[in-house]
C-alpha cells in the first residue's frame, strides 16, 4: 500500500479554506503528524480564523494542512502539498494546528474544550496514520533526526534541526493521553478497514 493513499471508511468531508502559501509537492508518501497549537483562544471559531488568516490577503508565511478547535476541523492544505509549518519536516510531514497556547496548564489541556478538542484532533491524526501508514509512535529529536515515521511536535522538530524556536504545543500537552485517543481512533477505522468497509 505504500505510495497508494488509502481510502478512508467514510470521507470526513472536512471543510475547506484554502491556505495562501504552500509548495505544490503531490506527495505519495508522508512520514510524520505533527502536532502545534495555534497561539490562539479556546473559543468556538478558531479553526476558521485561524485558517482564514492563513488564506487571506494578509496570510503570514507559514500555513497547515489542518485547523482543529473544539466544534470544526477545517482543512487547509492538501495532504500530498507541503504545509510551512515546521521548518525540517516539512516535506515529510502533515501539520495539524490545535486552538489553544502552549502555555497552557496541564489542566487547561484537559478542560471541557480541550476534551473535545483532542477527541477531534486524534480522529484526525489516526486518519493521517491510516492513510499514509504513519506508525502510531511518539517522535523525539533523535528520532526524528534518524528519519523514523512517527507523530511529533513543533517543538521536537525545532530541538532537532533548529530551524525555528517554537516549542508548541507546550511542555503540559498531554501527549501520552493523546496517543491513546488516536490509538482507540486508529482501531476503530482498522477495524472497519478488515471488515471490508474500506476499499
Ligand atoms: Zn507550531
């Protein structure tokens, strides 16, 4: 399967709002999800917002193939083109935008808007793993300089090529928890998949 992108069990039929900038690339492989947060409020909204700055006239450099907030996930750019997200992994990865700060609290993250927030976002990441057959591991620096396939963080692609000084989604992420929540997502569309509900 690997170079063939596979068919989702049902189409999420995400909303679309173009990003401005992006490189045309038609990927036939990507390797990693890496997660950020958007330096933006935990309000219903946010994923369009932000995702109409990264579309309008006055769009900054940088975009992400998805904005996720607690009610909407609104797709941005095209898989298989290369969001500017993460400087270094960019032309491996897929770049997913959480509504929030990271500077966030270990209990900002877990509260009632973050919950839905990451149950959103980990349906969305199992997705990309299933697609793209991305391992549904945590990535470090090492790691990542090593070219292993994995989910990570902005802030683990920047301590490993220092391209940039971002460090989102913020040390409180509760990225364990996280992973088991794109793990149960994972099965649930892997199950389906063996069900012969997936081409
Ligand atoms: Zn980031």
């Amino acid at each position: 399967m690997m170079g063939d992108m596979r068919t989702l069990p049902y189409d999420p039929k995400y909303p679309v709002i173009s990003a401005r900038h992006f490189t045309p690339a038609n990927r036939t492989a990507i390797d990693l999800a890496v997660l950020h947060s958007m330096e933006a409020p935990e309000k219903p909204g946010t994923a369009r917002a932000v995702a109409s700055w990264f579309a309008g006239q006055t769009a900054p450099q940088a975009s992400a193939h998805y904005c996720v907030d607690n009610l909407e996930t609104i797709a941005c750019v095209p898989e298989p083109q290369v969001a500017w997200h993460a400087p270094g992994a960019n032309g491996r990865g897929v770049g997913i935008e959480l509504a929030g700060y990271a500077a966030q609290s270990g209990s900002d993250w877990r509260d009632p808007y973050s919950t839905l927030l990451l149950a959103r976002a980990a349906v969305l990441v199992a997705e990309v793993c299933w697609r793209w057959e991305v391992p549904r591991v945590l990535l470090g620096p090492p790691q990542l300089l090593a070219s292993s396939r994995g989910i990570t963080t902005h802030r683990s692609v920047s301590e490993a090529w220092k391209k940039s000084t971002h460090t989102d989604p913020g040390a409180n992420f509760p990225l364990m928890d996280f992973l088991g929540l794109v793990e149960t997502a994972f099965e649930v569309i892997d199950r389906q998949a063996m069900q012969g509900l997936v081409k």
